[in-house]
C-alpha cells in the first residue's frame, strides 16, 4: 500500500491503496492552467495515468486508519449512517476512477460494533455491486479490510463473517513491539521464540492460525509486512532493557518516534542478526549499544514460503515508499517468491465520474 504515487516498479504490484487521496497536490505534468473544477489533479490524476499504463495495477480508496477511525463506530450504528457512508464511499471511487474500497476499522471494541462492522461492509458491497450493475456489468469492484494481528483486538471481531463479505483480509502483522514495549522485542516474528518470551508478545503464525480456524478462507487473508524497522537505543539485544526510542530525523528516514524507513536502515551502520526460532531479523549498532528490529529480503522470502504452505491470498506491505530498490527491494523480493500474481485487468470506464478525464477514460 501507498499514499502517494512514488517510484515503484509498477509492473509487479497488483493493488495499491490510496489513503490520502490529494485533489490540491500537484505534479509536474499538473499544469496550472488546468486549475477548473472539471478535471482531476495530483494524486487522482497521477494514479489514473498509472491504471492506464499498468493495466494490472488496481487502486483502492482506503478509509481510516489508526489516525482516523474514530467515527466508524457512530457512522455504523445506524442504517442511515451505513447507507450514507456506502453511498459517499462508492461515490468517491467512481469519480477518483478506483477499483474499490478498503476500510481500515482500527478498532470495534464491543460486540455491537464488531457485530456492526459486518453490517457496515454489507452496505458497501451492496453499493459496489449496484454501482457495477448499472455502469460496469462485467466487473468486479474490490472490498477488503485491514485487519489486526494482536488477540486483544481480533478475538472480539466476527471474524467468519467478515471473510464471508470482503475480497481480501489484509492482515496487519506488524507493530509487536515498540515504544510501549518493556523490553526490546521482534516488529514483525513469524513465530514465538519460547526461550525468549519477552521478546515475542505477539507472532504472525499464531494470528493467521487463530483466523483461519474462525472460518476465514485462506485465499482471502493476505500477509502483511511491514517496510520499516523499529528502534530500541541503549538496548544489548532482544528481550533486553532499552533506553529510548530515538526521536524522529526526517533526514535520516525516521518520520515518526521510534520508526524507521527500511531503506534508510542501511545507512546506521547495523550488524545484521537472525533469531532462528522466531525467523527474525534484527540489526545492532556498532558503536553503541542499540537494536533496530526489521524484515530483511531474507525474511520476506520465508515469510512467502509460509503464506504459500497456508493457501493464503498473496502479501501486503506498509508501505512502499519505505522500501529499499533493486535486489534490497522487500516487494520486489516477494513478487519474486510468490511466482505468480492477479492479472485481471483494472477499469478505466467511468462514465458518469465529476471529472471530464476521468470519464473519458
């Protein structure tokens, strides 16, 4: 997944979701002469011209996130409020020239809202499929969700239900150790390491197992990986005490507390290391005692072994812009692994979209 149109190689990915999408941002093929109100500009634009040139690549509109998912619960309360959210959702795609919707629900606290969540993608897909009736018979508009990989949220959802009504379950199996961690601990382990506990509070086997016994189809439930590393200065090793995080340097790759851009951790200087039980990678500085916990193209290739052994839909990564190029690249790597993608075509017919180039396609 992506939020901008960033230097990708297109030719590999198959969906992308668009999560700020921009109408103001203009790029350099945006000519201000353009500046009606009758066409679409910056990431639309560029996205669509993308579509065109990668018949592959489907975009989705992905809506809320941890930063804005607040309203989901009061929005899905209601008929009313799910038939509203449908309609506008739906509206959005068509006119921005997308392929589908994604919704980032994080998360249903209750059983009325898990039990409302259902309810909510109902309406979405009723509206996908109305929309497809009248404009676009023959194909087929994407719904899927972004998912926890952490019990204390997936086992209060209706998790059978859910993989009855979207496309894809994109499992977000990452952010199992950080700042609010005690101890130094694995981002994203395949598995629990036994003899060091603390270091695994959460592992991807065990969320894709828990799943996949509620009911969820495999084909349906997408692995995700994550293109950036997580730090723990003052730390010896895993499972080891910390000092801090490290605070942010945009400079260096780290846009948030603690986070870093995968392909800025290359630049730290990093011995590289692997903990065999719970197929992680992690990296020690040379200089001073600090860990910084990520996934290596080494990793990806395990981890896509694993997915493949469990019949499950194919890989998901947040998010590309953090990743490396070439043979560093984690996407690249898994496209690599996987050995075959989806090349159903995307659409570029939207007749009645708001925005004259998009509309004529």
């Amino acid at each position: 997944m992506t939020t901008i149109p960033v230097p990708l190689n297109l030719t590999i990915l198959r969906f992308t979701a668009d999560t700020y999408a921009d109408l103001k941002k203009h790029y350099e093929d945006d000519f201000w002469l353009e500046s009606d109100t009758q066409n679409a500009f910056g990431c639309v634009k560029q996205l669509f011209s993308l579509k065109k040139a990668h018949r592959q690549l489907k975009v989705l509109l992905s809506i809320g996130g941890w930063t804005w998912s607040t309203n989901f619960a009061s929005t899905a309360a209601t008929s009313t409020g799910r038939s509203n959210f449908a309609k506008s959702a739906v509206t959005l795609m068509k006119d921005w020239g997308f392929d589908g919707i994604d919704i980032d629900w994080e998360y249903p606290a209750s059983n009325e809202e898990a039990s409302n969540m259902v309810l909510l993608l109902e309406a979405v897909r009723a509206e996908l499929d109305a929309y497809s009736s009248e404009h676009a018979p023959d194909y087929h508009f994407q719904l899927t969700i972004a998912a926890p990989a952490g019990s204390d949220h997936y086992s209060r959802l209706h998790l059978a239900d859910l993989g009855s009504r979207v496309d894809y379950i994109n499992l977000m199996a990452y952010d199992y150790a950080g700042s609010w961690s005690p101890v130094t601990g694995h981002n994203a382990n395949l598995y629990a390491n036994k003899d060091l506990p603390q270091s695994t509070p959460f592992n991807t086997d065990d969320a894709v197992k828990a799943y996949l016994k509620a009911g969820v189809p495999p084909h349906k439930l997408v692995l995700g990986m994550p293109a950036y590393g997580r730090s723990f200065l003052g730390s010896s090793g895993m499972g080891e005490p910390y000092s801090s995080v490290g605070s942010p340097n945009k400079a260096l790759g780290s846009w948030e507390v603690g986070v870093w851009d995968y392909k800025a951790l290359s630049k730290q200087g990093l011995t590289t290391m692997y903990d065999e039980k719970s197929q992680a990678y992690y990296g020690k500085l040379q200089s001073q005692p600090g860990i910084y916990s990520y996934d290596t193209p080494e990793v990806v290739q395990k981890k896509v072994s694993y997915l493949k052994q469990q019949g499950l839909g194919g890989a998901m990564f947040w998010e590309a812009s953090g990743d490396g190029k070439e043979q560093e690249s984690l996407v690249e790597t898994s496209f690599r692994s996987l050995g075959s993608t989806d090349e159903k075509e995307n659409l570029l017919v939207y007749p009645d979209s708001r925005y004259k180039n998009i509309a004529s396609g």
